[in-house]
C-alpha cells in the first residue's frame, strides 16, 4: 500500500538493516494489523474463545503482504519517474539511493513469497474462502504499482484500501475463528476501513499537484483539495455510525470505539486549517494513529 508516515530526520543516511526498516515503512503496519484484531475479537465476542495460532499468522500474513507493497511501490515509483526531487512526501530508499531498483524488487519478492508460505497453514485451517482473500491480497499487493495500469495511479486507491485492509481482513480472520461471516463483520471491516482509506486520501492529497504534473489520477487529483477535504470528513466520522450498527446488534462494546471520537474530529479540522505542503506528513501520520485508536478501542470494547 502507498501511504507512508514521516520518517525521523538522519544526520546520516540508513545503512544495512536499517535501509530495509526505512522501506518497510512500519509507522503504517498498524494499518494491516487492526483489522485483524477486530475480526478476531469479534470473533471472540460470539465464542468466547480464540485460537491463537491463526490470529498469529493472521497477523504476520497481513504484515508481510503491507510490507511486500510498500518495497514493491518504492521500486516502481522510482522507475516510473513519479519520485523525484520536487515530492515533498518522506524520501524513499529507492529514489535516495540507498538500495537499487532491482534490490528492493527482489525484497518485495521474498516479502510475498513468505506471505504465501505463511498463508498455507492459514488455508489449511479456512479452507478455499482464505484461498480466495489470500491471493487477491497478493494479486492487489502487486498491481497496487505493477502491471500497465497500477492502482495507484487511478481513483481506485482508496476503494482497495477499503476492500483489503477493512472488508477482506475483517472477513478472513473472522472466518479462521468461526468459519462464519455474519452482517457485523462487514460493518466492523468498514468501521476500520474507512480510516484506513482516509491515510491513503491524505497522501494522495499532500502530493496533488505533483500527481497530476506526472500523469497520476488519483481521487484527490480528480476531484480536487476541496472535495477531497470532504471525503476525509466521511471517510473519519462515517466509522462512527458503524459503531452504532454494532451497538445496535447487541455489541454494546463497539462504543468503547467512540472514545477515537474528538482526535478524528481534530484532524478532520486540522486538514481544512492545513495549507498543502510537507506539513501533511503530520496530519498523515495522525490519521493513522486516529484509525488505529479506533481499531485498538473496539477490539477491546468485543472482548468485554
């Protein structure tokens, strides 16, 4: 996926390991791993039980495959000249030089291959409906910036968000649990979807004009900063109503989640008040916190 976080300002660039770490980009990781928690405490809230050992690899699956794109977008990114000098988002390690095309291409590679070997024993034990979210996830992982016409370069960014890092993972680690997807599970996958969405939007948003100057069409370059603005209303404050479907199903712990409530409406503020330019890297990166604050609270609001 193509959001990113801003990285701690170096006197020196990365080396070894830490080159690696840059490109993996783990402030965003919070963004695979949420939907995991909430469609196992779901899980949890209907059983009460959990088998651990899915949830694991349920986990590890999800952040190997965010991870995988993260490589796979810094290398094509790079090679597609939409990187360069005048983007104000974080530097990637592709276009800075600190690791080649082909070096970080080969990290996605072995990124997805583990993902699959992990992703095995998750099929073994869900059968073909993991099957089915598993290799979509990977085939979305690398069409996110691969293939003649990448997502990311398309409106479409913010919908596969929503679809992979909200309704399919929700799904999945819901289904490891209980073998069952009832109507709560989709509206706890948009629940933490949409914020999950709305981090793709801001980053889409920060880089507008250089997007549209490389070619890119993405939501926020179709409909521009003022309607994008209200997009990311939406896309902050609609999970809210999910919470009280939830509530309304008998979950009454889904509106722990309502305490995530004033930091979205801070930054649905914030967004309107911030002129375009690196100063988004902050809001970016709030908006992250904000969802997974969200995610981490009805997790927890399931298991009480």
């Amino acid at each position: 996926m193509r959001p990113e976080l801003p990285a701690a300002v170096t006197t020196a660039p990365p080396t070894g390991w830490r080159v690696w770490w840059t490109a993996a980009r783990p402030r965003t990781l919070s963004i695979s791993v949420t939907p995991v928690l909430v469609g196992s405490a779901l899980a949890w809230s209907q059983a009460g039980s959990i088998a651990w050992l899915p949830l694991l690899a349920s986990l590890l699956c999800a952040m190997l495959i965010q991870v995988g794109t993260n490589f796979h977008n810094d290398a094509a990114d790079f090679e597609r000249g939409t990187d360069n000098p005048e983007r104000i988002g974080p530097l990637r390690v592709t276009a800075a030089g600190w690791a080649s095309p082909r070096a970080v291409r080969l990290a996605a590679a072995v990124s997805f291959a583990l993902a699959a070997a992990c992703g095995s024993y998750l099929v073994a034990v869900g059968g073909w409906p993991i099957l089915v979210i598993g290799i979509a996830s990977l085939l979305a992982g690398w069409a996110y910036s691969g293939g003649p016409w990448p997502i990311s370069h398309t409106p479409l960014g913010e919908m596969f968000v929503l679809a992979f890092f909200g309704l399919a993972a929700v799904a999945g680690s819901h289904w490891l649990q209980l073998s069952g997807l009832p109507p709560a599970v989709w509206i706890a996958g948009g629940a933490v979807g949409l914020p999950a969405a709305a981090v793709l939007l801001v980053n889409n948003y920060r880089d507008c004009e250089g997007d549209a100057r490389s070619g890119r069409r993405t939501l926020a370059v179709l409909i521009g900063r003022e309607m994008s603005r209200r997009v990311y209303a939406l896309l902050m404050i609609a999970p809210y109503g999910a919470l009280l479907l939830l509530a309304g199903d008998g979950r009454y712990g889904a509106l722990t989640g309502f305490l995530a409530l004033p930091l979205s409406l801070s930054l649905v503020r914030r967004l309107w008040r911030t002129a375009p330019g690196p100063q988004l890297n902050l809001l970016l990166a709030d908006t992250a916190r904000a969802g997974f604050a969200l995610g981490l609270l009805l997790a927890l609001g399931l298991l009480l």
